[in-house]
C-alpha cells in the first residue's frame, strides 16, 4: 500500500497523486497563457469525458436497474455531451461555423445548460418506473434536435451582442436554470 502524504477520513491522498493534480493544474494554467482556446477546449473535452463515463455507466447497467432514473440521467449526459462539442466547436475562433459569431456557443451553451436542469428536474420521476432505453435516447435526439434547428434557424433568443456582452435573456436564464438546480435538490 503506497505510503499516505495527508489524510482526510476515508480517502488516503498519495505523493503520487498531489503531484499529478499539480502538474494538471500546471498544465491547464500554461494552457491558458498560451492560448484560451486551448484552455476551453481542454476544460470542456473534460467534461464531455466524464458526460461520457456517466452514460457508459449507465448503458452497461441498464438490464440490471430496476428503474429507469440512473439511464434517464446517463441518457441526458451523453446527450448534453454532444450539445457542448458543438458548443465548443461553435466557440468563436475555432473556423468551424465562420459565418456565426460570439452569440452561437452561448446560445448552444444555454440550450444545454436548460437540458440537463431540466434532466435533473424530471429525472426522480423515474425512480418508481422503467422506461425502453429507445424511448429516452429518442426523445433526447428530438429535443437536441430541436434546440440546434431553433438556433441556427434564428429562433432561439440572443444570449450575446458583438460590442454589448450578454443578453438579459442570457443572464436570467442562468438563474433559471439555477432555480432548476435548486428545485431538484
């Protein structure tokens, strides 16, 4: 067993390991200077990994879940996942929607941002049930589906103005989706 450094109750943190997460933070820090596009990319590819392990976890257990509750959340996450590498991708600087601005990967932010609140929000009602697998990926193609035409099509409301900054709509719906949060909870 490796040799402790510092101890909280339960969990033995490693020499090892706090050198890790100061390299990492190193990184990330360097990353930044260098370039933010490369520092967002980085923080957001991170999330989308653990999006990621969430639904893995979620698939692969879903014959032996006797709800649909953890699915539904593995569902949404692999789904928020892919709203957020369009964001990033959207992200201005990136070249890869050179004919859109600063205000697309807010807006697409925003619109995964709602998604999981919401998830998170409708989620519970899950516990008591078992929902197909096909159901829930379909309903959260659709609304992914939904929210990416609602934006590129212009009928999403403006989170960002070139010049200004951030929306009202931007802003309010942060608490919003706060709100959703702290209904959840």
């Amino acid at each position: 067993m490796p040799q402790s450094f510092a101890r909280w109750p339960g969990r033995a943190l490693t020499l090892n390991q706090i050198v890790f997460w100061l390299l990492a933070m190193a990184a990330l820090f360097l990353a930044d200077l260098h370039s933010f596009l490369l520092f967002h990319g980085l923080a957001e590819g991170f999330s989308m990994v653990v999006a990621g392990a969430v639904f893995l976890l979620a698939w692969n257990t879903r014959r032996f879940l006797e709800n649909s509750y953890l699915l539904f959340l593995g569902v949404s996450f692999a789904f928020t996942a892919g709203l957020d590498l369009v964001h990033t991708l959207a992200y201005k600087g990136m070249g890869v929607f050179p004919n859109h601005g600063a205000d697309l990967p807010t807006q697409i932010w925003i619109a995964s941002r709602y998604l999981i609140a919401v998830s998170f929000l409708v989620a519970p009602s899950f516990l008591a049930r078992k929902l197909p697998a096909r159901w829930v990926i379909a309903a959260y193609g659709l609304a992914c589906a939904l929210a990416l035409w609602s934006i590129f099509a212009g009928w999403f409301p403006e989170c960002y103005r070139e010049g200004q900054g951030l929306t009202d709509f931007k802003v309010g719906s942060e608490f919003v989706i706060m709100e959703i949060g702290r209904a959840h909870v």
